[in-house]
C-alpha cells in the first residue's frame, strides 16, 4: 500500500508543487483554503492533469509526464468524496450507489453488495429518498456509500466535513473515523481544520501556497511544527521574530525579552511561536511582567490579549487563551511559559 | 377547407426542431468547453442568424442552396432541392431556429456543478453515461426551455422561409406565408383564421410545457 506524488502544474501564477509519498492508514494534508489542497486531490484522480511528474498508486503508474502516461479517472481506481457529496440529484439513494457498482457485471453480486452497504451505512429506509431529502450526515453517508462499493485503492476526502453543522460534525467525525479504519484502505484527506486532521490522521503534511512541506506524524508536527507557515496552520496565535542568544536561549526584540528553550536553538532561527494556551500564571521559568489589554470571551473560554512590559504600546498584543474555571480573578502581573512550549521557527528551505 | 399549411408547418417545425435539439446540444457542449477566443468567435457565429433579420438569412441561403449556384446544382444531381420545396422549410426554419436552443442550451450548461461529473467519472462511468444520465438531467430546465423556443420560432419562421422556398399553395405554404398571402389578396378572414390556428398551437405547447414543468418539480431534483 503506498502512493507516490511528484507533480507541478502551473495555473498562470498559481503554481502547484506537490511532493508527497504515503505509506499506509489516514494521512491528513492541512492548509488554508485556496492553497492548491482540492487541485492535489484532483491531480490525484485524474480530473486535472498536472504539467509533469509522476503518480505511482501501488506500484501502478497512474500519471508520468516523461512516458506520456495519464490514466483516465474511470480506471484510476481511486475514490474521491466531494466535498458537497455530489450525490446525482436526480437519482435515488439507490441508484446513486448503484453508479459505483457500474464496474460489477453480476447482477446478483451487485444487489448483494447494495444491500450490504446500505445496511451498513444505516440507509435501507433511505433507499428511495432524493439527495435533496436528506440530511447534510445522510448525504455524507451516501456518498460514502457510493465510492465504498466501488471498491477503490485510495480514497480521497475533501473537506468532508465542511458542509456539515457544527454540532454535527463531531459526531460524525467519530464514525468516519470508525468507518475507515475497518474499512482498512489508504485514505488521503484534505481539510482546513486543524481538529479534523488531528482527529483522523496519524500522518500529515501541511501545504501552503501550492507547496507541500513539513510530512510527519500529526502529533510530532504540531508539537513542533518548525517553520513560521507551520506554526500557522497548526494554530499558533503567537508568532514572532526572534533571534539566537544562547544554546538554550532566544531573544525576542518585539516583545524586549529573552526566552529560555527546551531545545538546542539552530543558527537559522528566525521566529519562535508560542501557542495561547501555553501561558501560565504560577509558571516558574520564562516570568516575564505583562500589561493587560483587551479580553474576549468564548463560551467555555477567555483569550486575554496582553503585551510584555518592555513591548510597544501599538505593537500587536500577545494571545493568552484559558478555559473559565481556570481564570484567575484578576489579571495576573506575570507570566511564564515552560521552555519546552517555545517552538523554534526556522525558514523553510533551512530546517 | 385547406388543411395543407397546418401539416406542412407542424412537420416543418417538428423535423426542424429535432435537428436543432442535437445540433444546439451538441454546440453548447463543446463550445462550453473551448478556449475562451476561439469560444468567443464560434459564438459570434453560432448566434448571427438569431439577431439577423431572417430576409438575410433567407438570401445567404439562396446564395448556397439556390438552382443556378454549384452546391444547388449538384445537389439536385440527387435530386435533393431546397429552394421552393417544403424541406427547404426545414432548412431555414433549423437555421433561424438554432441560436435559441444552443443560447439557452449553453447557460444550462455553463452553471452545471461539474463536480457531478468529476464524481462519475472517479466512479468509473463512462461519458456518455455522464452526459445523458447526469448532466442531461441536471439541465433538463434549460433544455426544454430551448427546445420550446426553437419549436415555437421554427413554427413562426417567415422570412428566410418566405425567401428561399416562397408561397406554392399545396406545396411550399406554412401559416405564416398564408396568413401574409391571404392578408395581401384581402381573404381577411382566411387569414384571421390561421392567426387563430397558429396562436392556439402556440397556447397549446406552452401550457404541455408549464405541465411538464410542473410535474419535474415535484418530482424531481433540486
């Protein structure tokens, strides 16, 4: 089981450099929208063709520019779930499921197999309902009932989630995951949400611009994700120049500070990123004074806006985000942040 | 009583019509998918006989198809004649005709959710498939929308009509070139008779079309 994606493709502009090898399970790719995340997908399935490179799925080469090889999508073998679903408007539920069984010539296998994943997908009593009489989840469930029975090599996700409720999502999320770890076939999923891809991914790769970087495990990347854009999409609100002052040491001029590391600081560093939740008013290292600004409140949560005491009065504040029973009752004069919750940011082409 | 005119255009516009249905189909589909100047040109084209008057229409067709031009007179080797026969009322009824049905045909087209096709095509069904099961479909609006423009402008044809296969009573008469011939040797009502004929032709395809309509948006897709 692996895949295999070297490709560029340039859209006047836009250009699209994609490096990517996938060994097996759920690989999450993350990146904001517009970055060339649905067009890596869709190179993938054969519905856009990239300028050059190469796309092996098991062994099988589904797209080489130097060969003049490019599969069509028909016979790629690979499942793509749309990010609306698209489901056939004008064909039932069953009928929509029986489009991916168009491979399978056994009339009696074929009704076998829809009856097995309609029951499995809970949508026997559904069978006959319209895609427009369902639910946003029952349509998900379609969908992926449809690209399941056809039986693909490599499933692709593309923002499977986004056009869902958010109460919903959750939800949902916990039965896709299920669903697709018993199922046991690569899957690629693309999201701009960080809870999706850490929820469903042992593997990533962030993607910006165009540009795939950074592959790893969900968890190594965002414990530290080592590059500025990184640290972006992982989430980090706090992101600022720094520079090398000592093995264990930074110094972050915005801020008039020097902060302790938990890790050996590179030549190279050019920014260190501290994530919100990470300040703490009883912390013993890294204590620095802190000058209230502004609050604003969430639900279950505060994120109060503060700046260092050697930091300029219009200068961007610094983000602290704490759950409400947390809270202390006023505004602490301190604070600190342990060294290992410093994440070292270096350029990208110098990690 | 001539039932004549009323056969001759009814078969004029149905014959007409079921050419323009494929050729507009097909045009709209393959231009929808061109570079954007050559798609711009192609549909300059494609669109002049609905914004030329039909006399012009009529007189280039004359310039082709006419007895004393080459393309006329080898066709009538094979004795096919379009000037002053009934099907040369196909002809220019089809031409006059086309630019509605691959006009609407196109902006039914154009905002077709193409995902739906990306998704056949990854389920592994072929493009035709795709195209009469799903994008038909999805576009059955626009399309019946064009089909019955195009009906309704073949069956109301008069100018290029009038130019390229004239008025023979028995032979080459549609209504319309009765109506103007009855209208001008003063039978006022002859001719107020086929006015009545033609607009209750036209009343009734456009009340089988709101039915059909009707009828889909019960049924059928968002």
């Amino acid at each position: 089981m692996s895949l295999s994606v070297h490709i560029k493709k340039d859209f006047g502009g836009f250009l699209l450099s994609v490096d990517l090898e996938h060994e097996s399970g759920i690989m999450g790719l993350l990146g904001a929208s517009g970055c060339g995340k649905s067009l890596t997908l869709k190179s993938i399935a054969g519905i856009v063709t990239p300028d050059e490179g190469r796309i092996v799925l098991n062994g099988r080469v589904l797209f080489d520019s130097e060969q003049h090889m490019n599969l069509s999508p028909q016979v790629r073998n690979v499942g793509y779930l749309f990010q609306n679903y698209a489901l056939f408007p004008n064909m039932t539920v069953e009928k929509n499921i029986l489009c991916g069984l168009n491979r399978e010539k056994d009339r009696n296998i074929r009704r076998e197999k829809l009856e097995n994943v309609l029951e499995m997908m809970e949508l026997t009593s559904l069978r006959r309902s319209l895609p427009h009489q369902l639910s946003g989840g029952q349509q998900q469930r379609a969908a992926l009932a449809r690209i399941l029975v056809s039986g693909p090599e490599l499933l692709l996700l593309d923002e499977p989630f986004s056009a869902l409720d958010s109460y919903l999502r959750d939800s949902l999320q916990i039965q896709v995951k299920e669903l697709l770890e018993n199922y046991g076939k690569d899957v690629l999923l693309v999201s701009h949400s960080r809870d999706e891809i850490y929820h469903l991914c042992s593997r990533m790769a962030l993607i910006d611009s165009g540009k795939v970087f950074g592959t790893g495990g969900t968890k190594e990347i965002f414990a530290d994700p080592g590059t500025r854009a990184g640290a972006v999409l992982t989430g980090c609100k706090n992101i600022v120049r720094a520079r090398k002052s000592g093995e264990y040491e930074v110094e972050v001029p915005e801020w008039g500070i020097c902060l302790k590391t938990g890790k050996p600081v590179g030549d190279h560093v050019c920014a260190i990123g501290i994530r919100a939740h990470y300040f703490n008013s009883r912390a013993r290292e890294n204590v620095f004074p802190v000058v209230y600004a502004d609050r604003m409140e969430e639900p279950f949560e505060t994120t109060i806006l503060f700046r260092y005491a050697g930091q300029e009065k219009d200068s961007t504040p610094v983000w602290w985000r704490i759950p409400k029973d947390r809270m202390p009752d006023k505004m602490p004069e301190q604070l600190g942040i342990a060294p290992q919750n410093v994440l070292l940011l270096y350029p990208e082409d110098n990690r | 009583m001539d039932w004549y005119p009323l056969i001759n255009s009814l078969r004029i516009a149905a014959i007409s019509c079921v050419m323009v249905f494929f050729a507009g189909i097909f045009a709209a589909y393959y231009v929808a998918r061109l570079p954007r100047a050559i798609k711009g040109i192609l549909d300059v084209f494609l669109t002049l006989p609905m914004v030329l008057p039909p006399t012009v229409c009529g007189y280039f067709l004359l310039l082709i198809f006419g007895l004393k031009r080459p393309l006329g007179m080898l066709l009538s080797q094979w004795g096919i004649q379009f000037a002053m026969t009934w099907y040369g009322g196909i002809l220019t009824s089809a031409v006059v005709a086309f630019p509605l049905m691959y006009r609407t045909a196109r902006g039914a087209f154009e905002s077709f959710d193409v995902t739906l096709a990306y998704a056949g095509q990854t389920l592994g069904l072929s493009n035709t498939y795709i195209f009469w099961n799903i994008r038909m479909p999805a576009c059955r609006q626009g399309i019946l929308a064009g089909t019955v423009l195009a009906f309704a402008r073949a069956l109301g044809e008069y100018g290029a009509t009038s130019m390229l296969i004239g008025y023979i009573p028995g032979k080459t008469a549609t209504i319309s070139t009765t109506v103007y011939q009855l209208w001008r040797t003063n039978d006022e009502a002859g001719a107020l008779f086929w006015v009545l004929v033609n607009m209750a032709i036209s009343t009734v395809v456009l009340l089988i079309v709101n039915m059909l309509e009707c009828r889909n948006g019960k049924a059928g897709a968002s």
